[in-house]
C-alpha cells in the first residue's frame, strides 16, 4: 500500500511541475490551478505514505524519482537539451533509490 501511494505522489508531484512550466510564471490560470492542485495531492498522498513507511526512505524516493521523471519528461518533451552528464545524472538518482530500498525502506 505505502509503494502504491508514493507512486501515486510522485506522479501528482510530477504532474504538478510539468503544469509549472505552462503556467508562465502563474499568469495562466488553468496550468496555476494544475499546478496547485498537483502539489496538494502530491503532499497530502505523501503524507499518508509516511504512515507505513519511514520518512528518510520515503522522501528521497519522492524527490529523486519525480525529480528523474521531470528531467526525462523536460528532455522527451519540452525541448531541453539531452547530454550523456544528464543521462548519467539520472541514472545515479536511479540507481540511490534502489540502493535504498534494498538498504531496508519497509
């Protein structure tokens, strides 16, 4: 259930961030309110997966996976240069969370 939900928040928060870039600094209301309504989703799914998981574990998944997922997302489809560091850079972040998990995220 606490992986099911961090998924869940990770994909808000992602969702969230990609409705950022629309939003043009928050002058369009539409990409704001998806924005806003990102995050709050985001946190508050977080929040509930802090009740099975421990909150070390659980936010640097959070983070390095939805940060990794904008980075690929800014490349694939927002026009943003694509560089062997970057992929590199988003392999590590990759390869630190499964270190966690095997590290004892239960």
């Amino acid at each position: 259930m606490g992986y099911g939900l961090l998924a869940a928040a990770i994909a808000a928060e992602v969702a969230g961030t990609t409705a950022m870039k629309y939003s043009e600094g928050f002058t369009r209301l539409w990409p704001s309110l998806g924005t806003l309504a990102g995050y709050l989703l985001a946190f508050t799914l977080l929040a509930q997966t802090l009740k099975t998981m421990q909150v070390g574990t659980a936010y640097a998944i959070w983070a390095g996976v939805g940060t990794a997922a904008v980075a690929v997302i800014g490349m694939l489809f927002l026009g943003e240069s694509t560089s062997l560091a970057k992929v590199a850079g988003i392999a590590l972040v990759i390869g630190g969370v499964v270190l966690l998990n095997l590290g004892g995220a239960h």
